[in-house]
C-alpha cells in the first residue's frame, strides 16, 4: 500500500513569500539489488549470480558508455533513460553559452505498460487514503 | 564525445522575473535500442537472446510491483527508481484532498557511476543554428 503524508514549503511567488501544502509519498525502504536479483532469478532459469553479473552489470556498464557517447539508452519493457540539461535562462539567444548549463541530467521514461500500472495504482492511493482519513 | 546543446525559447512562468527566455536544451545523439542492448548482453555473458528479453520483462515487472506498492527499487551500478506523486498544491493545509494527485511517477536517481560518466563529459554549442520555440 502506498502511503501519503502531508508536506509544506514556503517559496517565493510574484515577489512574494507564501506556504504552500501538498502531499507525497511516504518514504519506505527500497528493494535492494540482492532482493531484486532474487526475485528475478526464482521466475527464470537464471541463477543470482547470472541476473547479477551478467545483465544488471552489463546493462548499467552499456548505460555509462551511452552517456560518453552523449545517447539515451532502452531498457526493454522497463523503460528508457534519455540525457539532459538543466540551464538557466537568459533574456536573448545571444547571452546564451557553456556557462548557464548547471548540470547534466539523467531522465528515466517508463515504458507503456509501466505507466498504465502507474496510472492504476493512482485510483487504489486515492481510495486508501479516503478510507484512512475515514477511520 | 562532447554532447551539444541548441537554443531553445520557452516561456517561463515562475521566478523573479518571468516573461519569454531563452535556454539551453540537449541535442540528443540518438539512443540505443532494447535489440542493441540484448544483443551487447548476450555477446558480453552466456545468456541466451530469448532469456535476456525475459530477464528485462521480470526486472519491469519487479519494479512495477514495488513501486505499486510505494516502495524503491535500488539497482546498484544503474540507480533507484523510486515511487513519487505529482500533486497540486493548497494555500492551507485543509484544503488537500485525493483531488490534489494529479498523477504517480518514478523518480530515477543515476548512481554514482552514472553521475561520474554524465561529469566527465564535455558539453559544447550545437552547429544548428535555429532557435527553436518549446
């Protein structure tokens, strides 16, 4: 089940400081590599060490030299990872160079039927947190 | 490789002083396929074509079950997929409903390998020189 739990922050908006209140996600621990190699290897003919050495390795190894390569990579029925920039703006193109590029950014696109579960799974959090806010 | 950067304008709502502006924006060099990628894994380890496309459909399935149930999945040398919720926010805190979710996401955090390799690599000015509107 996916927790909610209510967060505030104040920022500026229009000059002006304000707070603002919005919920998130409760943070839990994450399935580890180990786990997640185990539960791979029990549904195929692979072994730990396989899933492990040979693909997660090898996929994150293909990743990195994509990235050098300055290319996105798929990731099969997970999704796909594409390069990014974040930069600051400036008033014309002309005032534009290397120095307002903050930081390079790794983007990750869930594939379609990710996004369906995701859009899923959005209906059953609404309706936990009703029931929850309800008791 | 240096990747390359174009000009792009985009109108900016937030901020000190919004208006039209003017940014930088990647110029991607393409992508490699989920055929380049299983075919790199099977020339690199002893894992069959037909068990690698397997393999990527369990990982998929892994993550869709744990972020489903609100929890991240850490894949070392890769990063952590992690669930989040984009939501619209209120002015007092009464206010909030399930009306607010707009949308669940995965947060993907590169690992440090990742980072590393995004670091090291050079960023120089594209050759196009259209500005383009986004």
């Amino acid at each position: 089940m996916v927790n909610l739990e209510p967060h505030s922050v104040t920022q500026r908006f229009q000059k002006e400081q304000q707070t603002i209140h919005f919920l998130q996600v409760r943070k839990i621990r994450a399935l580890d590599f180990a786990q997640v190699c185990r539960q791979i290897a029990h549904k195929t003919t692979l072994t730990e060490g396989e899933v492990e050495l040979f693909v997660l390795t090898e996929v994150a190894q293909m990743v990195v030299e994509n990235i050098e390569d300055g290319r996105g990579t798929e990731l099969g029925a997970l999704g796909k990872v594409e390069l990014s920039i974040e930069a600051e703006s400036r008033k014309t193109s002309e005032e534009l160079s290397l120095d307002t590029v903050k930081r390079m950014k790794l983007i990750f696109k869930p594939s379609p039927k990710i996004k369906e579960a995701l859009k899923e799974s959005l209906f059953r959090i609404k309706r936990d947190y009703n029931k929850k806010n309800e008791e | 490789m240096a990747y390359e950067y174009r000009k792009v304008k985009r109108k900016i709502s937030l901020g000190k002083d919004p208006g039209e502006k003017y940014l930088a924006a990647m110029s991607v060099a393409g992508k490699k396929t989920n055929a380049d990628l299983i075919e790199h894994i099977e020339r690199n380890s002893s894992i069959a074509k037909e068990d690698i496309t397997i393999l990527f459909r369990d990982l998929a399935a892994v993550v869709e079950e744990a972020v489903s149930s609100g929890q991240g999945v850490k894949l070392d040398a890769l990063g952590t997929f992690s669930p989040n919720i984009r939501t619209k926010s209120e002015l007092k805190a009464e206010d909030i409903t399930t009306d607010n979710i707009q949308k669940v996401v995965i947060n993907f955090r590169p690992s440090a390998e990742l980072r590393k390799a995004m670091d090291k690599a050079a960023v120089k000015e594209s050759t196009q020189n259209k500005i383009q509107h986004i």
